[in-house]
C-alpha cells in the first residue's frame, strides 16, 4: 500500500539529516528549493507507489479470472459471449479491433450469468438476458451459438448443462412489523 506524501518526504529529510554532506542545508523554510525538491522527489514517489497498488490489484484480478475449471471462469466466459461472431483461431477470445463499442456491447447478449457444479460432476451455467428492462431467456438460435461457444472454450471431459429459461417469480405474502420510533416520516431510519 502507498505511503503518504508526507511519510515519504519525512523519509527523505531524516536521511538528509543523518547525512554530514547535506548539513549545509539548514533553512527551515517551507519555500527552501532543498524542500522543494524533496517534495518533488516524494511526490514522485507516491505516483509510483499508486501505480503499483493499481498493477498489483489489476493482476490479482486477472489471475483470479485465469483459473480455469472455477465456476468464475465459467461464469465470466458466458458473460464474454459476443453472439454472431467468430473466436479467435485456438483461443478463447474475440478479435474486437474492427468492431465499435455499440456493436461490441449488441453482441453480447448474455447479461447475467451463474454457474455452479452438480454433485455428480455436472457445471450448470444459467444464462438471461434483458428484454426491455425485464429478464428474458435468449432464443433458441442464440441459445444454440452460445451452446457451440461453451463447447469450443470449456475444459476437456467436463460436461456442460446450460439452463436458459423464463425467470422464476417469487411471490411473498408476508406481514412487517416495525418500530415506528426508529422511523421518520418518509421511510428514513434515524
């Protein structure tokens, strides 16, 4: 994690100070170019420091997603699905350099995904889509593409199940009790 600006400029000056070469620089001043530049130097520094807390988290994000044979793969595999066009050659990814954002973000039609693994060895991989706003199941043409996708990335000996139906609907019939004390007039809680 990133030291502070002011962490690391202290740094510098204590070592400014055990050092007998640099005891001519004595100004205490805010404005004194030797101070300036050590807060040029720690500034620098702290850039770097971020930078490395932001490759850091980047790469641990990529690994994480790079395991194959986890339902996060899976799942992030069905998420990636771009319906009418082709993988790369041997790969699991698309060539997007000659397609624009809007066409990119058409393509993928799969907008929720969930995968999990039966007890007999099964993945079962959940897909939907949004019709309107409204969760939907993709069409069976599409269902059939992403069904060929899955079969071109997946592991070898694994089988793949993939449920692409209406969503459920959960009706409650429930009472709420509630101490209106804890209320405001509008539904806030204090």
């Amino acid at each position: 994690m990133a030291r502070s600006i002011e962490q690391i400029q202290n740094e510098i000056i204590n070592a400014k100070e055990s050092n007998s070469d640099l005891a001519e620089l004595t100004s205490t001043s805010k404005t004194a170019v030797w101070r300036l530049i050590t807060f040029v130097i720690a500034f620098s520094i702290y850039a770097l420091e971020k930078l490395f807390d932001i490759h850091k988290a980047e790469t641990d994000d990529k690994i994480a997603l790079l395991k194959p044979h986890t339902a996060r793969w899976y799942r992030q595999k069905a998420l990636a699905f771009q319906y009418g066009y082709p993988l790369v050659a041997d790969s699991d990814v698309y060539d997007n350099s000659n397609i624009s954002e809007g066409q990119l973000a058409q393509s993928k039609i799969v907008k929720y995904s969930a995968v999990t693994e039966s007890k007999e060895g099964l993945v079962i991989v959940k897909i939907a889509t949004e019709s309107g706003g409204v969760l939907s199941p993709i069409s069976d043409e599409q269902k059939a593409s992403f069904e060929a996708y899955i079969a071109e990335i997946k592991d070898a000996g694994v089988t793949i199940h993939t449920i692409n139906y209406l969503p459920d609907k959960l009706y409650l019939n429930m009472t709420v009790y509630y101490n209106p004390w804890c209320w405001m007039h509008r539904g806030i809680a204090l």
